[in-house]
C-alpha cells in the first residue's frame, strides 16, 4: 500500500507514530539512515520496516546483517510477537547473513547471490544492519565512501526503498560521516541520561529529509511489546482553532454567583484558569463544572493529574453532588494519570490524543501546576505544557483548567512559569484572606474575554452544592494579597 502524491510515490515505515514526522512516509527507491547508539533500537525500526511491509502491504523485504545471525533476530522478533520464519516461508521475507567483503563483491555482481535473491523474491525494501562494519574491512576515506554509494547506487537501481542502520556516539557522529550526505533522509534515536532527574529517555529526530517536508525536533519513542512506537510532541501537530461563533453560547460553570459575575457564564468552547492555593476549592468547582454536563446532556472529561475516580466520587459525594456518574462509564469521564519524570512529552500527547477520541464537550484539567513540578529538562516540560493547554483550546470544547498558586496568601502569579494564561479566555481567582482572625475565601474575576464582568471581591464558602457565592466584602484593599486593610469610603475620594 503507497500514499501518492503529485509525480511521489511515499512508502509508509510502519513504525508508530514515524510516518507523522515523516508526513506520510518515505519516497519510494529512498535511502533511509538510521543511526544511534548501541541499544537505542535501530535493529527494531528495522525489522518493523521489513515486517510492515510484508504484512500490510504485500511488499517482500530482503535483510542483511554482517553481526547477528538469523536465529538471533528471529529470537528478538518473538519478544515482539513478530514471526520472521512464517514471512520467511510465504517468501516476504530473506535475510543474508555476510560479511562487508563479501556484500561488496556479490552486490557488484550481476550473478550473485543478491541478483539472484531480487531475481526471485521481487522485493521493494532492504536494510543493512549495519554499515559500520565497512569501516572496519575498508580503512581508506576514499574508498570506503565508493563502496557505500556502490551498494546505495544498486538499491535505487532496483527502486529499493532501503534503511541503512549505523552506529553513532554520544553526539551522533558516526564512523562514517559521509553516509549522510549519501542518504535521502537521515534518523537518529537517542537513548540518554537525564542527570536531574537520574533516568534514561529515548528521543527521535529527523535531521534530514530530501525532497519531502518533516516535522523536526526531538520527540520521544518507546520500545513496546508492539515494537518501536514514537510520540510526536503535541506543538509539532498542531491543529487549527475550532471557529467561533459571532453571537456565543453561555453555559453555566456550575455556581449562580459565579455565572452572576460572569453575566450569564462562560462561553461554549472557551478556556478558563481556575488559580488558588491548596484547599481552596479549584477542584470543587472543576466538579460542579462537570457534573452540569448531565443535565445539558454533553459528554464530559475529568482528567486528574491528582485524585483517583473514587477519591473525586467521594467528594462529589460529601458535597451533596451526583457521583455515580464519575464512575459508571457513562457520558462522563474521568481519566487519571501520574505524571513520570522525563516522560512529559507521551503524557501530553496521550491526553490530547483522547480529547480528539472522545470529543468531550466539557473538559477539566487538575492541575495544570502539577505538570509543571514534574521532573524533567524545564524548558522542555514547559513547551509541552502549553502545547497541551493550546490543543485543549482549539479542541472546541469548554475547558476549566486547574492552577494551584504557591503559599496560602501573599503575592501570587498565575500559571508561574508555565506562561499559559494568554491563552485563556477566563482567569478566575480563588483566594484565602484573614479577617478577623478568621481565614474566609475571596473570588474574583481577573479576566474574561467575551463580557463586561463584574470587577467585585465576593466572599464564598463552601458546602452542599459546592462554591456558593456570598457578599463582596467591605470597602478594604490586599483582599487578594490576603492581608486586607479596612479603609473607609471616604479614603479613596
């Protein structure tokens, strides 16, 4: 099976989440280097290659290795469940077990055993695992580099779409620079320390791609039961804004003072940030925003960085709200992970991955600040943050977004250093303040896009139903700092 395109031919890898990088897939007759360090997995993308094309697409795949026997690789395709003998026997599958001599004099020959093998298997794909034994039997700069576009030279010939895999160290320079220059497209995967956080992760890039457009940057992959599988980091694959309508929805947040102070409530597929410090009741109201969706019928999704499904059931449940419909599989959802140190990049783009599925009209994200003290290279876990609040925005559908600010009261920045509160249409603020020996909470509206709203400090508790809003509070000033001062009327005049 080929995707073409105006005067291309693509051939897709089969490798999960590759061909995304590659928009679509290789040109047809290509030469694909595959570098990386020993154990970053270059033998696995190319077995996938070979096995996807026979199994898929009824492409026979020929295999030549100069370092692992055939009984190996047929050992390490069973740790994948992949049955290289059974392809072998439908005849999509042939692999050559040589030398770099040997390789050099047979590809040469018009009656070698490789003419013979292309002869009567009719294949569309070879790999070389790997070409850095070359270096080894050919020491000579000059005369390596005609060998290695000797055997590049005969795979195009044949419109073989080939991968060469080739060692590289730690900065992935490999023995034999030259090849890039050689191959239409170059890959390299890493396999590296993170010394912050003492873990190792396994990235992808594309480096060069002729002829043919990519996605470029580092983005994550495992090493699964089902082989290679890549995970396109989330700013890479960027969808567009969902329209927005001339004359919006309302929709109720789930609290009447709030949706007073918001004069009628939020817009249908806005984003709003809920900021407060611990047990100030963002995920209270992140509840009663999504239990709402019941009683307008809309599908909704929890997703909690924090709380289980049965300790946000049980809330609801001390709170007088319904409960069981967080945990019946029914319209509304909830989805629960723990953030991993390093591995920040799948998170997010799971997520994203299972808004697009599910199509959720009501999304709540608890919380976005918990992403953020996840473990990892900080730039990095920064970008793939926003990029996830920035899918989130242009899904379409109406998200509450969960922000704990540090320290009970005090001065406060919103989102800290994620930087993700330009995107917001709504900021609202959840705070504790100390009157009268007292702590007593305070709300207020920093932003809202699409109305005129109200600009009042309302005090609210909470109880059965959740954040019910009370009066403003008296003329004072530091309400959201948490040190109010009582000032009379005539003070500001």
């Amino acid at each position: 099976m080929t995707a073409r395109g105006v005067d291309q031919e693509l051939v897709v890898t089969g490798v999960s989440g590759l061909d995304e990088l590659r928009c679509g897939g290789v040109l047809r007759g290509a030469t694909v280097l595959v570098e990386g360090a020993p154990g970053a997995g270059k033998t696995t993308l190319a077995m996938g290659f070979l096995r996807d094309g026979a199994l898929s697409h009824g492409e026979p795949g020929i295999m030549i290795t100069f370092e692992e026997l055939p009984r190996d690789l047929h050992r390490d395709a069973r740790s994948f469940g992949w049955d290289l003998g059974e392809l072998e026997e439908q005849g999509l599958l042939r692999i050559l077990c040589t030398s770099p001599e040997a390789l050099s004099e047979d590809t040469l020959s018009p009656d070698g055993i490789f003419e013979r093998t292309v002869a009567e298997l009719q294949p569309t794909r070879v790999v070389i695992d790997s070409i850095n034994q070359m270096a080894h039997v050919c020491p000579d700069p000059l005369e390596l580099r005609r060998e290695v576009y000797s055997l590049t030279h005969c795979y195009r010939r044949h419109d073989l779409t080939a991968i060469l895999t080739g060692e590289a160290d730690g900065v992935g320079v490999g023995p034999l620079p030259f090849a890039e220059y050689l191959a239409d497209v170059v890959i390299r995967l890493d396999y590296r320390l993170l010394p912050e956080v003492g873990e190792r992760v396994r990235e992808i890039e594309v480096t060069k791609s002729r002829a043919r457009p990519h996605h470029p940057g580092r983005h994550p992959f495992d090493i699964t039961g089902d082989g290679l599988v890549v995970t396109p980091r989330l700013e890479t694959l960027a969808e567009a804004p969902s329209p927005v309508s001339l004359e919006p929805e309302l929709i109720s947040i789930g609290s009447v003072g709030l949706d007073e102070m918001l004069r009628g409530g939020l817009v249908r597929g806005s984003t709003t940030i809920v900021a407060g410090s611990t047990g100030v009741g963002k995920t209270v109201l992140g509840l009663q925003f999504l239990l709402g969706a019941t009683a307008c019928n809309e599908r909704g999704l929890f997703i909690s960085f924090e709380q289980s499904p049965s300790e946000l059931a049980r809330m609801a449940r001390s709170l007088g709200l319904a409960h069981k419909s967080l945990t019946d599989n029914g319209d509304l959802e909830v989805v629960h992970r723990l953030p991993q140190s390093g591995r920040m990049g799948q998170l997010t783009a799971e997520i994203a991955a299972i808004v697009r599925e599910r199509k959720p009209h009501r999304v709540v994200v608890d919380a976005v600040s918990t992403l953020a003290k996840t473990a990892g290279e900080p730039a990095r876990v920064v970008i793939d943050i926003g990029a996830l609040v920035s899918a989130l925005h242009h899904s379409g559908a109406t998200t509450l977004i969960c922000d704990e600010t540090p320290g009970l009261v005090g001065e406060f920045e919103v989102t800290g250093g994620v930087k993700v509160s330009s995107i917001a249409d709504t900021i609202i603020i959840l705070r504790y303040v100390e009157l009268g020996s007292e702590m007593r909470r305070a709300v207020s509206i920093l932003k809202a896009r699409y109305c005129d709203h109200d600009k009042e400090i309302r005090e609210y508790v909470i109880g059965q139903g959740g954040l019910e809003l009370r009066d403003k509070f008296q003329v004072s000033t530091g309400l959201l700092k948490g040190a109010p001062v009582q000032r009379a009327i005539e003070d500001f005049f």
